[in-house]
C-alpha cells in the first residue's frame, strides 16, 4: 500500500505549566488563552513555545436512520511566536466529510478537494508563502489529522468540518458514536532489515518501530506488504505534557427530528439534558463543556419501529440519478430454535494497555460468559500480549469443575507488554476444531495497534467456517479494527465501557456469543435495473442486528423486490415494495438528502478494503477512491480537503515553530500504554530475549503464510421437476415477523 504519514510532534518536546487565575467561561466568551486551567508549554530546542489551544463544538442533527454533523475546531495560539501546528483526532469510520471551511480574520475559506499528493503541495507552498491554510489528511478511515499553517501569535483559527453518516441499529435500538479521542497504538516489532532501510536505529535484531524518524517512501517486508507508519502520538496531558488542561475542551449540542415518537433516549458515556416541545427532541452536556477523553455514545428508539423488518428510503438527483437505502432485519424467533453445539474460543486482550478499568471489565465479562455457557459447549482461553499462552491444551468440556478453573485462570491474569495480535489471531486458527461444532472466536481487546491491516486480512484469510465476535473494551476504543474483525469474521461488534460496566451489563452482552439467525442473504431485484450495489457481499444477520443495503437505481414506479436468508437452514424470505421515480417533484424538500454521500462513501470503504485484501495492489481500487473522492468531494486516504487564504498572515514562515495539539490520556486506561520514549505506540514490549525474538518470526511466518479462503456455502435441495413456481420447493411456510419461514420437514 501507498500511504504516506504526516510528522505530527517535532522530536524532544518537552512540556512544563504555568498556572494562571481561574476565570469565567461561556459560550460567547470561550476563554481561548486557557486561563481555566494554565497555559502549556513546550522546549523545541532553547526555545519556548506555548502549545496550541483547541475547542471543539459538535452540532448533531439525527434524522431516524442518519445524522448530519457540524465539527468546529479553534485554534488559538497563545504564543509570542508564529507556529505550525497539527491536531490528531477521530471521527467515526465511516463519515462522510463532504465540505470543510477556515476562518481567518474576517476571512472565510472554501476548502477544495485534490488529490492527497496535490493538496500536500499546495499546503507546503501556502505555508512557505506565509499564508494561513488548513490541510485535512485521513491516515486510517476513523483516523485524521489537521495541519494549520502560519497560525499567528494570538490568533484565532476556525475550521468546521461537515459530515454525514448512517447511525446503525444494534440489539434493537439506534446507536449513534462521537469518537473524540484517538487512542495509543502499538506497532509491533520489525526485523534490522527493514528497520535499517526505514533509517531507524538499531541496537537489536527486533524493536519497536522508531516513530521520531520521518520516512517518505514506504518499505516493503518481503511478502508484499508495505509497512506502513502512522502518524506521531501527540503530547498527552499528565505524561508528557502538565498535569492540567482545560476539561471543558468539547461542547455537543444535538437535535432528533422524527414524525415519531421516541421511546427512549439515553447515554451511558456522559451525562445530558433533554428537551423536548413540537419541534423534536434536543440534547446536550449537562455541565455545558466536558473533556475529551472518552467516546460519546447515544441509544435511542422509536415507537413505529417495533415491528419493522423490511423497509427502504430512496433519492433522485437530477444529477447523479437514483440512490436506494434498503433496511433488513431478521426474523424474531424464540431462544430454543438457535441452539447450536458451540466450540467457544476466548482470545483476551493482556497488553499493557489493558491495564486497571479495562482488565477488570474483560474479567468481569469472561467470568458471566463461562457462566452462560451451555452443557453441550467446549472452551479455550487464550490470552496475548507480546506472546500468547492457553489455558489448557485443548478444548474443554463446560462442566462446571472447568468453568471453575477457567474463571481461576482468567482471575489470575495481569496486564503487561506489548500487543501482538496478529499472532494471537493466528494462534487461535491453528488449534483444531471440535467436530461437531460450530466455532465462534470472542476476541477482547482495545485494539490499540497500528497493524490493524494485517490484522484484518489475517481474519479473511483464515476464517473459514468460524465466526469472530469483537468486543472492545475502553472509552476510546479503535473501532476502525473491532468492526474490521467481525465483518470478515462474520460476527457482531459490541463495545464494554470499563467502569460503568457491570455485571448484569457483562452478563447480557455474554449472553449474545451465538450463532448468527439470518444467513447466506441474497436480494432478488425482481427486473429492477441495480447496479454499484454495496455492501456487495451480504454479511450475516444476528438477532437484534440490522443491514443497510445501498445502491444505485434507473426506473421508476411500483416494483417488488424479494429478500431471501436461511433461518438455521430453513429457506426465509420477505417481500418488499418500492416506489420509485426518476424525476424530482416540485414538492420534494430542497434539503439535499444524505442518500448519495453516504452510498459514495460506502462505496469509498468497500474499495479501501479490496486494496487492504490485496496487500496495497489493486490499482483499480485506489483509483477509484480517487475518482469518487473528487467526483463527490469525499475525505479519503488518497484524497484531501486544502484551503488556503488570500492574505499573506507571516512574513517569515521559515522560523515557525512546530508543535502538536496535545491531547488528554484517554480515560480509564492505564499509563503502560504510553510507551516512555515511543507515543506512537502503545504497550511498549518489556525485553523478554528469546520471547521477543521467537515473536517476531512467529509475525514473519504469518505474513507468509498461503491464503486459505474456505467457503462453504449451504446446499439447498431444488424442486425435482424445475417447474414449479414457488419461491422454494417446501411443504408448507409460516409468516413470522414479516418473514415467510419453510417449516421444517417432520
């Protein structure tokens, strides 16, 4: 893969505070020279630089299945000098960021979408020319950085950024995720070889990948890989940067707009106020400002949505032609129709960064999974850090006697070293199965590593007929990974807050490692002329889940399509209606509809993953991430928004100090997952000789090994005579939930 890394934090930053008074702070008096809680320094050398200040206003309108976001960042600089700064942040994986603006002064700047390479040489020469500019960059889908050129002493910088996104559907009930803080990550170990050709030190045959190096060019590892760098961790607030910053960083305001009413609206991250009248439902921070340390989470539901299993929104644009949402839920069946000989397979997270709050929460929800498990299970528990070991040889029976020594041994466990997952992923692959059984891997992490690629193609190169269920444990949890593994895991993605977990909470997303209810779903478009479907491989529906299928459309009027699934190898189906129109009405809102960003931006993903599964190699791929970037003016890795302003602001931009945009230590977790010398990794490994080394061929080996893509589809028997024209040749069907159900055969 081609990607190339931006330099965030310059080399020997070193931050000391000042206090200063405490003083009052509004919304129109936003207190940009941080006297809440003191200033913040940095040595580059012998000079001193006051690190950048940074507010940050989200705006949220929720409309049923969708929200439209507005991201406001300040950036003031509170310094004597003029400096160059960069500011690491996440957005959710798959937001469409379609518009960003920067204001300077009385100056306001339109963005422009370019090609990453071209919007990084127009921001170097904006910067060497002394104008203001602000260059947005997206190492990874839910990873971005913005860089600001010639931000002048006590200036006030805004960049707002715009974007939509679909808010998923999950254990029955709309879930919409604000990340507001990127968390550590570890990079593993590389050979001398490569480390010699990155220009890193080597004083070892392995070590952690040196981030204080700045590479241009990527390296490959000899299996066809590109070794890829993220970009520097910024100072963190408490470690590397004052005890002290102003907590009241971040402000959310959020409005829902529906024809319906809301069941239920809460938070279980922060605390909000509601309001409620004849125009909807608003929310927001009970104390106003809160610090951006943890991810915001909302649930909420809607009364006319209890009993919906089918449904689809669609949008003509007189320009781009007709887009489609379509809505499946699976069939609602009682408990005892799912039960499934299982062979559970618990792969725990024990890095460093697992330590305190999410180590006790992956306890907590391993001890109420042994309790859940059945009589007819078996069991393994593996734990990794910079190795991993078992619990036992092979699989054991869930006989009470075991799960009292599983439960011993996941008691036992502590946390330390590094994250060594891929060879986790691999070890948990090599064990045989159980005849008999169908293997589902629970896999407990943070996910806070940089190999999240490799990772991910290790799962689809070696899932065959098991299942991976993700759970992630922290307040900022890398969900770009977590979702990565249960997509091509074929399982579901659940999230533990450490701390406010319990163990009724722990208990009931236990009780949801199962077999999937709904699968090898396929739609007949019944003649409708479809096409850029996406998700073009359907994945499997759990109970309580939900899929959005997006697409695009030509035609209009009445049509019926059909859905069809396997229920436990029971034939299903449902039929749904559309309307469609290939002309727009006068009486259509003048609101843009998300509909055509986010099929675009699905479509973005669906190509980021093809070139993540090559290996980087499909120049198809990223060509036409390129095109739809620039065609929709869409964020990707190979696409940029620049603005750059009219006005020269520096007559002398070469002596511009360079710094980062510090960053609190994400909440709960523990300081180990800040490396001393290395924050761009996370868990740094502890020297453990032979083990270090033995763990760095065991990556290698991984990296070579043959792909092994088996899939194995369920055979369904056809009608003897091939004349008839039901939909499946069965003796009987059921409705159930919308869904037509074949009856088993008695």
């Amino acid at each position: 893969m081609t990607f190339f890394s931006s330099r965030i934090v310059h080399s020997g930053l070193m931050a000391v505070m000042i206090l200063l008074p405490a003083g009052g702070h509004t919304r129109e008096d936003p207190d940009l020279r941080g006297q809440q809680a003191g200033q913040l320094f940095a040595m580059e050398g012998s000079k001193k630089v006051e690190l950048p200040m940074l507010k940050t206003t989200y705006d949220i309108a929720i409309d049923g299945p969708f929200a439209t976001v507005s991201v406001t960042q300040s950036f003031f600089n509170p310094s004597t000098v003029p400096v160059d700064a960069t500011y690491l942040f996440p957005l959710v994986q798959k937001a469409a960021v379609y518009r960003m603006t920067m204001t300077v002064g009385d100056e306001t700047i339109e963005a422009v979408m370019k090609k990453k390479e071209d919007a990084k040489a127009t921001f170097e020469t904006a910067k060497a020319d002394g104008k203001a500019a602000a260059l947005l960059e997206q190492p990874r889908p839910n990873m971005f950085t913005q860089n600001i050129a010639n931000l002048m002493p006590g200036e006030q910088v805004l960049i707002t950024l715009n974007y939509v996104q679909k808010v998923p559907r999950i254990d029955d009930a709309y879930e919409l995720v604000v990340p507001m803080v990127v968390g550590p990550r570890y990079e593993g170990v590389l050979p001398k070889t490569i480390a010699t050709a990155m220009a890193l030190d080597t004083d070892d045959d392995y070590l952690p990948v040196d981030h204080q190096r700045q590479r241009t060019l990527p390296v490959q590892d000899g299996s066809g890989w590109l070794v890829e760098r993220l970009p520097e961790y910024p100072p963190v607030i408490g470690l590397t940067a004052p005890d002290k910053i102003d907590p009241r960083r971040v402000e959310l305001n959020a409005a829902l707009r529906s024809a319906t009413r809301f069941l239920s609206l809460a938070s279980s991250t922060h605390e909000i106020e509601t309001k409620t009248n004849d125009s909807g439902t608003s929310f927001h921070f009970a104390e106003g400002r809160e610090i951006d340390n943890r991810d915001f989470v909302l649930r909420y539901s809607m009364a006319a949505e209890k009993r919906m299993a089918t449904g689809a929104l669609t949008h003509f644009d007189e320009t781009r032609g007709g887009f489609l949402s379509l809505h499946i839920e699976p069939p609602k069946l009682a408990p005892e129709d799912l039960v499934t000989p299982r062979e559970l397979v618990f792969v725990l997270d024990t890095s460093g960064s697992m330590g305190g709050q999410p180590m006790d929460a992956s306890k907590s929800f391993m001890h109420a999974a042994l309790d859940g498990l059945r009589e007819n299970d078996q069991f393994r528990i593996l734990r990794f850090a910079n190795n991993t070991s078992a619990f036992a040889k092979s699989a054991m029976p869930a006989t009470r006697a075991n799960i009292k020594a599983g439960k011993n041994f996941v008691t036992g466990l502590s946390a330390r070293g590094g994250t060594e997952m891929n060879n986790a992923i691999n070890a948990a692959f090599d064990l045989p199965p159980v005849p008999g059984t169908m293997r589902i891997v629970v896999f407990l992490t943070d996910g806070y590593i940089g190999g999240d690629r490799e990772v991910i193609q290790t799962v689809y190169d070696r899932i065959g007929n098991a299942r991976i269920h993700a759970f992630g444990i922290g307040k900022a949890i890398n969900r770009y990974l977590l979702e990565g593994l249960a997509r091509e895991g074929r399982g579901r993605v659940r999230y533990i807050e450490p701390g406010e977990t319990g163990q009724e909470a722990a208990a009931a997303l236990a009780s949801s490692i199962d077999a999937p209810l709904l699968t090898d779903i396929e739609i007949d478009w019944n003649g409708l002329d479809v096409s850029d479907q996406t998700t073009a491989r359907l994945p499997d529906l759990f109970a309580g889940n939900a899929i959005d299928v997006m697409a695009r459309y030509k035609g209009e009027g009445a049509h019926q399509i059909t859905v069809k699934g396997l229920v436990n190898g029971r034939r299903a189906e449902i039929p749904v209606s559309l309307t469609l129109k290939d002309t727009k009405s006068d009486t259509e809102p003048k609101a843009d509809s998300p509909l055509p960003l986010i099929w675009a931006r699905e479509q973005i993903f669906e190509k980021e993953r093809a070139l993540t599964l090559s290996g980087g190699t499909d120049a198809k791929a990223k060509a036409e991430i390129i095109r739809l970037g620039l065609e929709y003016s869409l964020q990707s890795a190979f696409t940029s928004f620049i603005a750059v302003s009219q006005k020269i602001q520096n007559p002398d931009p070469s002596a511009n100090a360079k710094t980062s945009v510090p960053l609190p230590k994400v909440s709960g977790i523990s300081k180990a997952a800040y490396p001393k010398l290395n924050l761009s990794g996370s868990s740094t490994p502890e020297p453990e000789g032979w083990a270090a080394l033995l763990g760095a061929l065991f990556m290698l080996m991984a990296r070579y090994r043959t792909r092994l893509q088996r899939w194995i589809k369920r055979q369904c028997s056809a009608p003897e005579d091939g004349k008839t024209n039901r939909p499946f040749n069965v003796p009987d069907r059921i409705a159930k939930d919308g869904w037509w159900l074949e009856t088993p055969q008695r």
